[in-house]
C-alpha cells in the first residue's frame, strides 16, 4: 500500500497548484493528519503550501528527481 506522503507527492507531480480540500480527498485523511502531513513535507521542502489560499505544489528540485530516468 502506498503512504499518505507518497500519494500526496503523487498527485503533485505535475507541478501545478492544487486544492487542499482535493488532496485530503483523494488521500482520504482527517484534516488534522493532512495538515500534520503537509507540515512535515513543506519543512523538508518537498512541497510548497500556500495556507492563506489553502493550496500546495511540489518542489520544483523534488519533481525533477522523481521524474528522472536512470540509464544503465
């Protein structure tokens, strides 16, 4: 089963700006662990959260690392 954070970073990996009431949707959490969550992702900085207009999107360098492609 994925993690709560991993489906967040998921649903983020677009890099555009979403809802919050829409990620605590899909993710299906209580608004307090979605906020506990968030938390813990915007002070590692994998993701930016804009609270005064209750939005967040991945960080641009956490985007570009999941979104890589190895060559071997």
């Amino acid at each position: 089963m994925t993690s709560k954070m991993a489906q967040i970073l998921e649903i983020l990996g677009d890099g555009k700006w979403h809802p919050l009431s829409e990620l605590q949707e899909e993710v299906g959490v209580s608004n307090e662990r979605m906020l506990e969550i968030l938390g813990f992702l915007s002070k590692y900085e994998f993701m930016k959260v804009d609270y005064v207009n209750e939005k967040a999107k991945i960080a641009r360098n956490v985007r570009d690392f999941l979104t890589q492609r190895t060559i071997l």
